[in-house]
C-alpha cells in the first residue's frame, strides 16, 4: 500500500488546542439545526471542564463519543424535517429517534448511543430545566447484544504479523518497520490499544524489562499505573525501534509511538489500519487489537500462571473478566493439563 493513499493518524495533542476553544456561533438568522449545533458545541465545552464520576476529566475520546451521539439526534430531526431545538425532544419523540437508529446499527450501535445519551439529557435538563426522557419509565431501553467468548489469535498468525514486520532482524533499519515490529511485541504482553498508544517514554524500564501504564478507569489499577513484565524479545524491539525514533522530527515528544514521515502520535485509527494493513500482507483479513488482550491471558494460563497473577498483570479487580477471557480455549486448556497427568492407574 502506497505511502500516499494512507490516512494522517495526526489529532490534538491536547484538550487546549484552539479546535476545543473556539467559542460557538450562531448565524443571525438561524434556522433550527443550527441552533441545535450550536447547543451540541455548548455541550462539549461543558464536557472539557467537568469532571466524570470518578472524579477525573473526560478523555477526548468520551467527548467525541458523547458529541458524536448528540449530533446523530441532530442529523435525525432534520430528516424528520423537525423543525425544534433540543428542548423539545420527549420520551416518545426519543423512542422513535431510538428505533429508526436501530434500523442501521443494530443492538449494539443503538445500546451504545443511548448510554453516551445519558449525560447529554443529564446536562440539559441541569441547563435549560427541561424533562429528562431517561427518567421516564416509558423510554424504550435496548440492551447490549449478548457478548460471545472473545477470540484467541493462532500462533501462526502471530509469527506472520512478526515476520513481515522484520521479525526482528538486527540488520532491519527502517523506522516504519521497527515500530510497526515493536507495536506486535507488545500488544502480545496484553496491553489494552488505548495503554499502548498512551506509552511514554518514562513509563518504560528496558534494564529491567517493565513497562508502566496509566490506569483508564476507577475500576482498574488505581495509583500510578500497573507494571508490566516485558518478554525478552519484546525488550529488544522496543530498543531498536527507540533508536531508530532518535531521528525522527519530534522525537522530544513525550510519546513512544509516532507517526511515519515526521508525523505526530500514532492514534487508535492509526493504530487499527496499521493491523489490518500488516495483517493483509501476511495473508490473513486482519484483527482486532483487543484480539492481542484475549490470547495473552490465554497464553499466560496455558504457562500455568495462576488466576490471580494474570489479574493483576492485566489490571483486572474481578474475576469475571478472567473467566470470560479464559473461555476461548478452555477446553484446550484443560485438556493439555489431563494429558500431561499420563496414567493415573
């Protein structure tokens, strides 16, 4: 794939850049969608200077998120040729707003978008005292789909994804290849896509082979991040690769992961063509990068670590998230572990 064709993976660096700033306008004869923008505009300012339950700023992550939900009730209304602000949606107008989402994203599109939903009728009926339709009994609720047993990626996908990144060949110079070979090391260790790509160069220890990242919720590792031990491979192709980012235009960012041609931090969408173009080269159709998550614990209870240990390497408080992980190859696991008994008799 042609350097050309693909995507910038460049966003703010920050929530001060002058995007997040710039104050709203509303033109002098506003017709009714721009007035519902401009209130959608108010709304994510409100969010850069609140704080979530647990006490903590909302990523720019959750605000696009919650924004993007706000401007699909938008959208909608104006189909619908709805001609009113916000202040005037109620529970059967969100209904039918719910329903038509439905029919294009399914359960779990809809459960999500009214979750990030939540927080904008909380605001709205805080600012301009209307009626939240959520504590309405008669709003319809939708679900999440039911979730199934996560994946576990094969060996023999992984040794490809390695191998067509360098394999970690000591005479391999180029940058691209050396991150992108990196990435693959440690997305193996279990690290969740928004740990890695929130790497700093302080949070890795390569004389010791530890990372450290940065808890994302109050229901994971709380304090300064939880450690992760490094394999031995993984120690060198972090090395190798931070070499060769020495001489890339911003390498005095405070950020592991950077973008090719002297751009900036690598972000999540960057992060997913990136597997999927590697994939493809490989000769596979590609992944997910919480697929790496799934076979790391798997890999980790197949070496006969016990549950409680891969709970705190992973950052899990709750068992059920072992179990659900665990489930892929369970019956792998067990078995492996009878045959290795021999003849009881």
């Amino acid at each position: 794939m042609s350097a050309a064709a693909r995507k910038s993976p460049l966003r703010a660096a920050s929530t001060t850049t002058a995007s997040t700033t710039t104050l709203r306008a509303i033109p002098a004869d506003p017709d009714a969608s721009d007035v519902r923008q401009a209130t959608a505009q108010d709304y994510a300012t409100h969010l850069r200077a609140s704080n979530n339950k647990h006490g903590r700023p909302y990523t720019e992550k959750t605000v696009t998120a919650y924004t993007k939900a706000v401007r699909a009730v938008d959208q909608w209304m104006s189909r619908e040729g709805m001609e009113e602000d916000f202040t005037s949606l109620n529970t059967p107008t969100l209904n039918l707003f719910f329903r038509a989402y439905y029919e294009g994203h399914n359960q779990g599109g809809t459960n999500t978008v009214q979750r990030n939903l939540r927080p904008f009728f909380t605001w709205m009926e805080e600012e301009y005292d209307t009626a939240n339709p959520y504590r309405d009994k008669k709003l319809q609720r939708y679900a999440p789909p039911k979730a199934g047993k996560p994946q576990t990626l094969s060996t023999e996908f992984i040794s490809d994804l390695l191998r067509v990144t360098g394999n970690g060949h000591p005479r391999v110079r180029e940058f691209e290849k050396l991150r992108d070979h990196a990435i693959m090391r440690v997305l193996t260790e279990g690290l969740r896509a928004e740990e890695l790509l929130t790497l700093r160069l302080d949070s890795l220890d390569l004389s010791q082979g530890l990372a450290q990242v940065v808890p994302l919720k109050d229901a994971r590792s709380t304090g300064e991040g939880r450690v992760i031990p490094l394999q031995p491979r993984t120690v060198i192709a972090l090395t190798r690769y931070l070499r060769a980012r020495e001489s890339h235009k911003l390498s005095d960012s405070e950020w592991v992961w950077l973008g090719t041609r002297n751009r900036s931090r690598l972000t999540y969408s960057g992060l997913y063509r990136l597997l999927n173009r590697r994939a493809q080269e490989a000769g596979y159709e590609g992944c997910h990068p919480h697929q790496f998550r799934h076979t790391a614990t798997d890999d980790m209870l197949s070496a006969g670590m016990s549950g409680e240990d891969v709970m705190t390497i992973q950052g899990w408080k709750d068992p059920t998230m072992l179990r659900r992980y665990a489930a892929d190859m369970a019956v792998s696991r067990a078995v492996k572990a009878a045959r290795k008994m021999g003849d009881r008799y």
